[in-house]
C-alpha cells in the first residue's frame, strides 16, 4: 500500500481516473460500500442454510449426549457418502461447507442454550401473572464437582409451564448463603425480582430448612410472602425407607438375588443365556443403588 505503487497501478490501470480528485474516489468507496456485491442473494441464502443445518446437527448431538467430535469425524462424512452415492459428487461437494467442527458445534450448543434461557426469562418478565416458583437442588458428581440446579414453574398464556431455569458450580463450599447468593446474582442479571417469587421447593436439609441460616430464611428476608415446601420425591424416600414387613423382606430377597448373580461373571453370562433361551425381553439386571432411590422401583421390573 506504498503510495509510489498505488500511483503506478492508477496511472496503468485506471488511467481514465489518474486526473480526477480525491473527491470522485471518496464516492466511489460510498457508492461501493453500499452496493450489493451478490445481486441475486444466493450466497447468503446458502450461507444461512449452511449455518441452520450446522445448528439441527447440533441440536441433535447434544440431545443424544454424544461428544461434540462425532458431527465432522462421523455424521459430516456419512451424510457426504449417502448424498454422493444417491445424488452425485456435485450435491457432496456442497455439505462441506456446513461447519460442524468441535468448536463450531460447541458454540451452536452455547448459542441454543443461551437462545432457551432468554426466552425463558422473557416470558417471566411479560407473564400477566408475573409469579413464579423454584424448585432447587444441590447434588455432587462423581468427579466430586457440586452442581446447583434450578426449575421455575409459572404461568404463560393461562398455561402451567416447568422449565429448567439453570445449572451453575458451587466451586469452594456449599452452604445455604452460597446457593442464596448465585440464585440472587442470576435475579439481578436477568432482571428478576424476588417479590415475585411465590413459592421455593427444596430438600429437607438443616442447611435448607434452617430457621437462622437457612436458605428458605435468606429467601424470606427478600420475599417474606414465599411459601416453603419440602420436595416431595425426597419425601417419597424417606417414607420408602420404612417399609412394611412384607415387603421389605421380597425387596431384601430380591437385592440378594440380583447381588448373587451379578458378583459372578460365569452366572451373569448363564443367566443371560437362560433368558436367551426363555426369548425374553430384558436379558440383564440392574443394580439397587441407595442413592438413587428410582432404581427401587426398576430393580423390581
């Protein structure tokens, strides 16, 4: 960009406007930039095309919680394979440009999930009944990582609705105050406000329930109209905990069944091979976890 050059290629290019000022080419950059480049509008149609079927592609990766790799290692090359045999190499060629790399395909996942929670927030806000409730619940992984999960339930279009509000880390400790102040950032980002939270659903926890420190307690000095309610799936497992006689002793019976043959690779596999041979439906067993109190109920099936 030497002025020096920039004068020759004027003066061997364009020589019907090396004498004109700087004036004519300042119009001619506002006449440019201005002007369609693609009169016809095909590029950006398939641009956005492209880029639409990148984010269904997406949309179906991470409802199937596999890795974001397997949209350019496997679904990108089997889709050109299927429309090459079926239609030719010219309508192949075109699926190359659809990206799904793992950062694109990251990106469209961030980009949905970000698209779900401003229109959940949205319909909070504009609701006619501006009330909702939480339901909120603090588990911690396997990888010893605490995750705090939070629905609203409320009203749109005369319409009961439960959506999954959000999912944050608790990344040092887990105490009430803790859970209370990232619900509170999330309000004050989001632009909620705590006198319309009618109602919070939460285990039985001391940390949860408690009347000094306790989350409901944070919760009641901000909105002192929330009603408190103790979740009742965790209600449902303290109760399951004291079952009748009768029933106790065919749970423990069978818990010692599916132990027997679990414990034994050689009567796993003769057990699959008599259910094989009875052409059964389900040919393995589940295990009865504690924690997980629904698999009572499957182990049971």
């Amino acid at each position: 960009m030497k002025p020096s050059k920039l004068t020759r290629h004027l003066e061997t290019r364009h020589p019907e406007h090396s004498s004109k000022g700087s004036s004519f080419f300042k119009r001619m950059d506002i006449v440019l930039k201005r002007s369609r480049l693609d009169t016809t509008g095909t590029y950006p149609q398939q641009s956005f095309t492209c880029i639409g079927a990148s984010y269904l592609v997406s949309l179906r990766i991470v409802r199937k919680h596999k890795p974001r790799t397997i949209g350019e290692d496997l679904i990108l090359p089997c889709a050109q394979d299927m429309v090459q045999l079926i239609f030719g190499n010219e309508f192949a060629q075109k699926l190359s440009y659809i990206s799904l790399s793992n950062n694109a395909v990251e990106r469209r996942i961030s980009n949905i999930s970000d698209d779900i929670l401003k229109q959940i927030v949205k319909q909070l806000l504009v609701s006619l009944i501006k009330l909702f409730s939480l339901q909120r619940d603090e588990s911690t992984d396997f990888s010893s990582c605490s995750q705090l999960m939070v629905y609203c339930r409320y009203v749109h279009n005369n319409i009961f609705k439960e959506e999954f509000l959000f999912c944050r880390e608790l990344e040092t400790t887990t105490r009430a105050q803790d859970v209370f102040e990232l619900i509170d950032n999330f309000f004050q980002d989001n632009k909620l406000e705590w006198k319309d939270l009618c109602g919070v659903c939460s285990d039985g926890a001391p940390a949860m329930l408690g009347s000094r420190s306790g989350f409901q307690k944070f919760v009641k000095d901000k909105s002192p109209e929330v009603t408190g309610v103790h979740c009742v799936i965790h209600r449902q497992a303290l109760a399951c905990k004291t079952m009748l006689p009768h029933l106790l002793e065919m749970m423990s019976t069978i818990i010692k069944i599916v132990n027997f043959i679990k414990s034994s690779a050689l009567n796993t596999r003769l057990f699959r091979e008599l259910f094989e041979d009875m052409t059964a439906s389900h040919q393995t067993l589940l295990f009865y976890t504690q924690v997980r109190w629904h698999s009572k109920g499957d182990v049971l099936k």
